[in-house]
C-alpha cells in the first residue's frame, strides 16, 4: 500500500533506523514525538535538543534534521511552480506551511508586480504587532526595493486562532492609508492560524 498507508510514528522510525521499522525503533520514534509534541515540534528542535532525547544520538538527529530540510525545500519548489496570487487564499497557502508552527507573530509580505506575480516574501517584523513599535515604512522600503506594485500583509497567531484582535484592524487601518499616499496597493491583510486563515479585507476590516 505504500508509505501514505503507515502512521506517523512508523514514518519516523523509517527515517531513524535503517530500512525498517522495528519494535525497538517504533518505540523510540513514539517517545520522540512525544517528547516534542509532535511534529510542529519535531520541525522546530535543533540538533542539539533532538540529541537530548532518549534513543537519538548524532546520526538519527542528523539524519531526521536532513529528512526535514528536503521537505522544506520540496515546499519552496512548489511555490516557485506557482507563482501568481490572485486570492487571499493563495497566498495563505503559500505561507502557512512555513508560519502556523511558529512561535512568535511574524509580519511578512507578500510582494507582487502589475500582474500578481510573486516577488518574495520577505519577514518585516518578529514580534506582538502593535501600532506603537511596527514602523510602517519598513513595510515600503521593503516593496520600493522590489519595485512591488501591490502587496500582500500576513501575520500568524501562535494561538492559533485567526481572529484579529483590535490591534491587527488598527494597525491594518494605517497601513493601507499609508499605501494609497506611496502609490502601492495593500491588496489584503491576512492572519493565519492552525490550517486556517482570516482575511481582513474580506471582512471588511481595515479596509474603509
């Protein structure tokens, strides 16, 4: 039946041991994601906290940081396969595999030119979004380095809950004033959380 038909945790013995899944990996693979609670977890331990755990030693860390990485790189590959944002939920979908694990709000952008085609996606700021420490002009300079014609604002929850708060409408507010004064269109604001995603624009927040 293939690999879609094993489990989690007879996946990751796969990727620990050495070709099959054995009694003895099984266990270590089940203690593994529960020590880091599963596998947003598992994305975000370091080499050396991998290493921590009972049963993982320099070559089954290394080996499971490795597997990871080909699959960060597969998620890349497959953005730059489609590169035109034409909906908020086409640039959620770009982010969020990237976004709804992390631990901190990120600001990113999603840059586009005159046809809606992706520039980059680059990290304005870590950080709780506040009006009072967020400098609007980063969010420009940014887009004016790209010769962006448009962008796209997204931040997470590590809540994990997409609802936007009154801070995300205030800071939303001022932001797409600033874009009409720099000529830049702020096409949306959107707020991603677990497998999930909350438009501003499309609820009218924001975008008076």
């Amino acid at each position: 039946m293939g690999e879609r038909a094993l489990s989690t945790t007879e996946l990751l013995a796969l990727v620990l041991g050495s070709g099959n899944a054995n009694d003895n990996v099984l266990s270590v693979a089940q203690y593994l994601l529960a020590e880091v609670n599963g596998l947003p977890g598992l994305s975000r331990a370091s080499l050396a906290e991998l290493k921590t755990v009972r049963g993982i030693g320099d070559a089954k860390a290394s080996r499971l940081k490795a597997s990871l990485e080909l699959g960060r790189r597969l998620l890349l590959t497959a953005r730059q396969e489609r590169p035109y944002i034409t909906s908020p939920g086409d640039a959620a979908n770009l982010l969020m595999p990237d976004m709804m694990h992390l631990e901190q709000e990120h600001l990113r952008l999603v840059l586009l030119d005159t046809r809606n085609r992706l520039l980059g996606t680059p990290t304005i700021y870590v950080g709780s979004l506040n009006t009072s420490v967020i400098r609007i002009g980063e969010l420009f300079r940014a887009a004016l380095k790209e010769n962006a014609a448009a962008f796209i604002m997204a931040h997470n929850h590590p809540s994990h809950d997409p609802s936007p708060s009154p801070e995300d409408i205030a800071v939303t507010r001022k932001i797409v004033e600033a874009g009409r004064l720099m000529s830049i269109e702020v096409l949306d604001h959107i707020i991603i959380g677990q497998n999930c995603f909350v438009s501003l624009k499309e609820r009218g927040y924001g975008f008076e």
